[in-house]
C-alpha cells in the first residue's frame, strides 16, 4: 500500500506559470535599497566610532 502512494504521479504546475510581476520586481528592489542604506549607515558609524581619525565637518 505504501508504495503505491510513492508511485503516484505528482500534480504539475503547468496551470500556475511562475512569473514575477513589476509590483513584485519593484518590492524586492525597495526592499534591497533600504537594506542597502541600512547596512551603510552601519558601516559609517562602526568605522567612525572605531578609528582614532577625527574628522570636522
């Protein structure tokens, strides 16, 4: 009985096309900016607060 259930054909996705849409394409590129600018603004204040170097704006 168990091996008639790993026989089994599996359903296909033929009915349901993996696309990505603009909106999709769109939300991933806001979201890899703002991780981008996030990560940067880390980086900026573990490489100020780190160094001995005193920069005057």
């Amino acid at each position: 009985m168990e091996t008639e259930s790993l026989t089994k054909p599996r359903p296909t996705t033929t009915n349901f096309p993996r696309t990505t849409t603009l909106r999709n394409k769109l939300g991933y590129a806001l979201g890899d900016v703002g991780n981008n600018f996030l990560f940067d603004m880390g980086q900026l204040y573990l490489t100020r607060s780190a160094s001995s170097v005193t920069m005057t704006y």
